[in-house]
C-alpha cells in the first residue's frame, strides 16, 4: 500500500470521480457509442525534434486492439509539469509510468472511447531539451505546430486532434490554436488563463506574491528534477522524471537536465515588475502581455475551432478568464461556470450537501470532442452555450448569453448614521454621515483555504472554503441591507461606483460581497480588488478583447497618484458569481485595505480610508439580480 502513497505528493491536479445528473439531456451525462471497444492500450515513450533541434519527450498512448486501417484522433496534453515519472524500485514493478492520477483517469477513459492520447513535455521542462525564457512562449507554442504535424501523418490518425488540460496545460490548449494546423479542431480549457496579468499575477493591480513564489519554487525545481516541494517523503517513491523508452541510462535526461538551467526565476522576474507594460530583463522589447491568450485572438479566431472553457466560483480570478475568452470569440464555444475551486474536483458551495462534483467532466469532454473530432451528432452545439451553477439554490442554469438574459441591474446606494451603515436599494435616502472612516487593518487576510490557495496543490494549506466571517468582519468596514423580503438571485458582476479617498498617494482596496445570516453567521460569495493608482478606466473599444464591468490597462502612464483626502470616483467588477440571498438575510458589502494572506502591501502604507457618502461624491453598488 505505501506504494501508493506517491498519489499525495505526484498529483498537480486531482480529478475525483464525479457523481452523475439524472436528467439525460444535462452536460456531463454522455453515452458514448464507442464506450468500451477499446479496453487496453500501449505505451511508448520517444523524443519529437523540432526545427531548431530542440527534442521533446512525448508519451503516446494507442488502443492496444485497434484494427488495422482504423483511423482514430487523439488528443493531446501539452504540459510543463513532467508528463510522467519513473519510480524507485519496487514501486515502478507496481506503477510505470506514474501519470498524476486524475490524468491517467482520463488518458484510460479517453482510450476506452476509441482515442489516441499524446502527452507532451514543453520545451526546457520534464524530459524535454531547450530552456525557458519564460512561461507561454512563443517558441513553446511554436513547437506545439510540429508535434501536431507529426500526429496528423500517422497511419492511425484520421487527420484530428483536440487539446485539453487544466490551468497552465488548459492554457496551452488553447494557445496551439494561434498556430492555425488545420488538424486542430476543438480545444477544451479548463481552468486557463486568458490574461496572465489581471487574472492571476496581479489581480487589480495587486501583486499576488505568494503564489507567483510557491508556484515558482516548485516548477524551478521540478526542472531540476527535484521533488522536494510534494514533501520529504516523495524522494522514497520518486527516481527521476521519466526517461524516454531509448534512454534507459538517463543519458538524455541528464542533458535535458542540463539545458534546463537557463531557464528564467519567474519569481525574481515579477518581483520586478508592477505595471502591464514593464519589460522583462531578458527582454526589453516585450510585456507580459506576449505570453496571454488575450494577445491572439486574431489568430485564435481564424483557427475556427471549438473551444469550451470551464472555471468556477472558487478559482481565483479565472472565472473572468473563462467569461472574457468566451465574449471575445466568435469560434463555435462553450462555457461551464461551476462551484468549484481550480481543478473543479468538488463542490465547495457552502449550502452543499455533497462535496461530490454533480458533474462527470470526462464525459462532458468526450461529448465535446466526439461531436468535433468524430462527426457524432450529440447535440452539444444545439443547446444552449451556457451551463452555470447558483448557490444556495443549488441549481444548475442554461443561458444564451453572458450575463443571463433574465438579470437586470438593481442600484443600493450606501449610507451611515453614527450608529450603522447600510446600502438601500432604489432609494434616494440621504446618508446622515458624509463619509464613513476606515482605519485600515493590515491583518485582515481572507484566509488559507481561500480562491487564491486553490490556484495549486502547494498553496493549498487548508480544504477551499470560507468558515464563518464573523471575526475577519471586525476588521472590515461593512454596510447591510435590511433584511430581505424575498430572495434574491445575483448572477453576473457586481458593479461598484464609489466616491474613496485616502491619507496616502496609493492604497489597495478590497471588497467582499457576503451574506449574513439572522444568527450573524456571515457566508462569503466573491470579491474584487483595485490598487487605487491604477483606476484609469478606458473605451472598452481600446481593447482587443470583451468583458462585462470596466476596463483598465494598468500601464505605468496610466498610473494617478491620489492627493491625500481628496475623493476619487472608482469603478470597478467583483468576480463573477452566482448566488442566491435567502428571503431574512442580509446582504453585506465589506471594504478592506488589505488581504495579508494574498497581496503585497503599497508602501507607504494608507492609515485611513474614507467611503464617502453625500450627494456631490455618492457610492453605490449594483447587483445583477435574476427575474
């Protein structure tokens, strides 16, 4: 048995057995007519050259009993994480290769359904020769032309493929479609990243540090071929990243091993920058914006092939990811928001009564790729392209566009009393305070088991969620409705047009929407963030890509000091959600000056905020409220 605890400290991405829908005609309910006529499958493990002679290890997975003749697709992983790895003896007589497990669930499943499947080391990472320069790369998704190339030539192949991943191999997927193979037809994102800077590195403008740090310590390491970040236990399971099936001395890898330590410190790179459009030192001439998804849209348009993104409501900031990337696209799509954290493994609503996932992706993901690589007439692009999840009413929605078509806009208006302070909806009531003051709690954090840790298994240092509020709310400047005389459904982006100022040139601001309940219990249901200086909004026309709420840059020029206690308008969108309000409860709007578990500070630090309240400098918040 000890064997298989190499699970806990191998496993980037787990992907539980899901519990399945009643309803035949929901997502994630799929009878494939192909189930089952491939029950096992070969392995073989080589190194692909690319132009400039870089080789990348590849592990390749075929139904063992396919017929000769018979043509198949495949689909293709394209990962920086170690496509496999070889365990130490005897663990290998048990497990070889070891695939994260969620992975090697769906690479079985895929070959059980008639697939080929292709795992692939990115250049300068796993098995792989080269360096990187940095993530996402153009040479990185270049290589990505030739490995689908060589797949198209095949004598299985019937001259289709489809990607698919989570987080930064859901990303790649979708990046491959810049290179235009007209062999790539369909790409299924889970978890990506459309805007590396506003959807993960620098939320608002904050820098996330924390995770950029985990997250940059252990793929550094795991370049180096070292396991460490899993536990002191993993070195007793692991060898080696695993050798191509040619290379049994290792010979190879050691090289490979050896290219890897030019790679870039991510890390040390963005601790160096701050704005969108600083430079990265290797290379004056470029901004983060080159390694996004954002950056090619053209070309992803004219790949014309499907893309269907999923995320959830506990995914850090990649819910915007998932929206954005679908609104900017005319390509066949599709999108699932779910309540889930990054990897959509369970449901973290908070009025669950399973942690099971009531979503079967592998299914919804062969339904997909069926219809696209296969010709089989499912009906998947016959429904609506939206499938989303309320909370509370745990309920799963259809909706032709994003938000719904059945939300409409509802204004509260925020006001105080030296007493209490509340947001009233359609209401003219006038505040008896003209602002309300804050002095900023650098401790207020949203703590360890929040969206952001769920961004990587090594930053997850407590199960996602968010135990009741009560005592971080104290640290909070908070305003209430009345008690609701219906429930109420938000679904979309909450807006916010406030009037704030500060006692420094700079400050960061943080507002939760959250719940609270009769017996003050207090549930949160999403945030949003905006580093002050970097307010500017800009003609949604300035941008290439479409998304609900305000745009920003967030170039240096754009950057504008505040003068101390003077009130600046701030417009800005919390991260999707949808989210039913009981009839009773309250709904709470809470402002921070800090999240200490999650963002850098600005220094100097901001002693006070102010939220002002009177007619020339009002404040407001406005809930997407479903009819």
């Amino acid at each position: 048995m000890k064997a298989f605890g190499i699970i806990a400290f191998c496993c980037f991405v787990f992907l539980l057995p899901a519990k399945a829908l009643n309803n035949q005609n929901t997502p994630g309910v799929y009878e494939s007519p192909n189930e089952q006529l491939y029950k096992r499958s070969t392995f073989q493990s080589f190194y692909l050259p690319m132009p400039d002679s870089v080789l990348l290890a590849v592990d390749l997975y075929l139904p063992k009993n396919l017929k000769e003749g018979e043509k198949i697709p495949l689909i293709l992983h394209y990962t920086r994480y170690t496509r496999s790895i070889q365990l130490k003896w005897p663990f290998r007589w048990i497990i070889n290769p070891f695939v994260q497990p969620g992975l090697k669930d769906e690479i079985d499943f895929f070959i059980r359904n008639g697939y080929a499947f292709m795992n692939v080391d990115t250049r300068g990472s796993g098995a792989s020769f080269g360096y990187r320069k940095m993530e996402f790369s153009k040479e990185e998704v270049k290589d990505g032309y030739y490995v689908i190339d060589w797949i198209a030539q095949q004598h299985w192949s019937n001259g289709k493929v489809g990607t698919m991943g989570v987080s930064y191999p859901g990303t790649t997927a979708e990046l491959l479609l810049t290179n235009n193979h007209p062999a790539l037809k369909a790409a299924f994102c889970r978890n990506s990243i459309f805007d590396l800077y506003e959807d993960i590195v620098f939320p608002g403008g904050l820098r996330h540090s924390p995770f950029v740090e985990v997250w940059g310590d252990f793929t550094r390491k795991l370049d180096f071929n070292d396991f460490s970040p899993f536990g002191r236990r993993a070195n007793r399971f692991v060898k080696s990243i695993n050798p191509v099936d040619d290379d049994r001395r290792a010979v190879l890898l050691n090289m490979a091993l050896e290219e890897h330590k030019d790679n870039t410190d991510i890390f040390s790179e963005l601790l160096n920058m701050q704005y969108r459009d600083d430079n990265p030192s290797f290379d004056t001439s470029i901004v983060i914006d080159a390694y996004s998804v954002m950056n090619y849209l053209p070309q992803i348009e004219r790949s014309g092939a499907a893309i269907y993104r999923l995320s959830g409501y506990f995914d850090g900031a990649l819910a915007n990811s998932a929206v954005k990337g679908y609104l900017s696209l005319s390509n066949p799509g599709k999108m699932i928001l779910g309540p889930w954290r990054h990897g959509s493994q369970k449901n973290k609503s908070p009025h669950r009564s399973s942690l099971e996932m009531e979503f079967d992706v592998k299914q919804e993901m062969l339904r997909f790729f069926d219809y696209h690589l296969k010709g089989i007439e499912n009906g998947i692009m016959d429904e609506p392209q939206i499938y989303y999840y309320t909370m509370r009413e745990e309920k799963w929605k259809w909706a032709e566009s994003w938000p719904p078509e059945n939300t409409f806009y509802t204004s509260w208006q925020f006001t105080a009393d030296s007493t209490n302070r509340h947001i009233h909806m359609d209401s003219n009531e006038p505040s008896i305070l003209d602002k309300a003051t804050y002095e900023i709690d650098y401790t207020a954090a949203s703590g360890l088991g929040s969206r952001w840790n769920s961004l990587t298994e090594l930053y997850m240092y407590e199960p996602t969620g968010y135990p009741d509020r009560q005592i971080e709310s104290n640290k909070l400047l908070y305003f209430d409705s009345n008690p609701l005389e219906e429930n109420k459904i938000v679904t979309g982006h909450v807006l916010l047009d406030l009037h704030v100022s500060v006692d420094e040139e700079d400050a960061n601001l943080i507002i939760y929407l959250e719940e609270v309940e009769p017996d003050g219990t207090i549930h949160y249901v999403t945030e949003g963030q905006l580093r002050l200086s970097l307010r500017k909004t800009r003609d949604e026309n300035y941008f290439a890509y479409t998304k609900p709420g305000f745009y920003r840059t967030y170039y240096k020029a754009d950057k504008r000091l505040l003068v101390p206690y003077k009130p600046v308008r701030i417009e800005m969108d919390l991260i999707p959600v949808s989210y039913q309000f009981a009839k009773g409860n309250k709904i709470r709007i809470s402002i921070a000056g800090a999240d200490a578990d999650h963002f850098d500070d600005i220094e100097p630090r901001a002693g006070n905020l102010f939220l002002h309240l009177c007619n020339q400098f009002p404040s407001k918040v406005l809930l997407p409220v479903e009819k």
